[in-house]
C-alpha cells in the first residue's frame, strides 16, 4: 500500500483539510484510498496522538492509539483488495525534522510492512505565516521573549522558531530550503512541496491535496464548492509591527523559499 504522509506546515488550512478527510472517509474508501482512525483525537481530527508519540509530546494518549495501532489497522486493510492507499495527517509531523530517530521510526516501521511513502507539506508566504502561528502559539500559552518583534528577530537570525515552554516543545521552520534539505537528507521517501497561497488563489488546499491523492473528480469538485475554513485567525496583535517586519521576513527568504517549492 502507498502512504501519503501529509505533515503540514502550520497554518496552512490543516485543520479544515482533516476534518474533512474524516467526514469523507467512507467516500475516499470507495475509491481505494483509507484514512485511518488510528492517532486521531475524534472523529474530526487529524493524526495527532500519532505525532505526540513520536515527538515524546505530553499530550499523548495510549487509549487514542499510536503507531502500532496504525499499523494493525493497515494490515486489515491490506487484506481488502479494493484499498490501495492511505492516508494520515498532522502538522505536528512536520517538527520530527528535528527528532530525526522519531522520523526514521516512522518510515521505517512502514516500510517493513512493504508501504511506500510520500510526505506531502504545504508552505505559506513567511510574512503572513509569522503573524498566524505567533497568534497561534500565543493562544496555546507560549510567550516569545520581546514579543512578536522578539519572535520575528529570532526566526530572522535562525531561520525558524523553537519554543519550549509547552508540550515538550516544537521548531518550526521558516527557511524551507534548509527544512526541505534537512528532511530529505533524513527520509528517503519522495517529499512533495506544495504552495499554499497558489492553491488558495485557484482551486483550494482540500481540492489541491485531494488531487494529489488520486481522489475521484465528483469528490474533488464538492471540495472546490464546499471547503470551509476551520481554526482562522484574526492577527490583531501582530498589526502595529508589519510595516517594518512583514519586509524584514520577506527580504530574508521568501526568493529561497520560492526556489525550492516550484524547484
């Protein structure tokens, strides 16, 4: 079976993208492709209590099911000659970049069940994904040092931003070339880069992803007519700083980071 791994980034409309996954998982199954519960949260979820486990995240639950009981579950589904591929989903997948054993016990406990593997990821303008995930990161309880210049300072001097003052902490990278080198040197599974503002502007992230996936054409039109958006943000906090800093970020990576998405 071949495994589309879609690992994110933040902010890129993910939340929106799983649930719909979920809602239409008898559909997609009709068509070859599974998305399993095992990971997931409810029923609405992506695979995050997968990525908890192998991030070491404290919000990881046992009773919510983890690799192996992902694994199960695509054995079971091995046995169903109709079911051809799979998928799972988390933005949180996207910090094992920098837990490189967690990534290789991923892909390696799938590839010795004989699945294939694409990671698909999402990258969005550096300018506006800054004042997303800062609100974000905020709203979950992580105060950067000097606040949203201090946040916007840090990511300009290392190119992404740790934190560390919740759920174990998480790096998320704003230099996607360094992460796409860096996570291709780790895997030697196909990553697929996708821009999220081009898909935005034309048919959409759901229908954009769910091509890529081989999804059937009936379904992908009801995505274009009927994708919402789930978990959006209103960056108030961040609007006094962007005539200086939204320059800053762009200057600094946005020639690389388009480079590498239509390289």
């Amino acid at each position: 079976m071949h495994v589309f791994v879609h690992i994110g980034t933040h902010k890129t409309g993910t939340t929106s993208l799983q649930a719909c996954l979920r809602t239409w998982a008898r559909e997609l199954a009709d068509s070859g492709l599974l998305v399993p519960s095992a990971g997931t949260l409810c029923d609405s979820s992506g695979h995050h209590n997968l990525a908890f486990q192998l991030a070491g995240d404290s919000r990881y639950d046992p009773t919510l099911g983890g690799l192996q009981e992902l694994v199960e579950e695509l054995r079971l589904a091995d046995s169903s000659p109709s079911l051809r591929k799979a998928v799972i989903s988390s933005e949180d997948f996207c910090c094992l970049v920098e837990k490189p054993d967690a990534l290789r016990r991923l892909e390696s406990t799938l590839r010795r069940e004989g699945h294939t593997l694409t990671w698909v990821v999402f990258l969005r303008r550096v300018d506006d994904y800054s004042e997303s995930l800062y609100t974000t990161l905020w709203g979950c309880g992580v105060r950067p040092r000097f606040g949203y210049p201090g946040f916007v300072l840090s990511i300009l001097a290392w190119g992404k931003y740790r934190q560390t003052q919740r759920f174990g902490g998480s790096v998320h990278y704003f230099d996607f070339v360094v992460f796409a080198r860096r996570w291709r040197q780790l895997s030697a599974s196909r990553l697929l880069l996708r821009d999220y503002d081009q898909a935005l502007a034309r048919q959409g992230v759901l229908p954009c992803f769910l091509t890529i996936l081989g999804a059937p054409e009936a379904l992908i039109a009801t995505a274009v007519s009927e994708q919402s958006r789930l978990n959006s943000r209103m960056e108030h906090v961040t609007r006094r700083y962007r005539r200086f800093l939204r320059p800053l970020l762009m200057a600094r990576f946005q020639r690389g980071n388009r480079r590498v998405i239509n390289g």
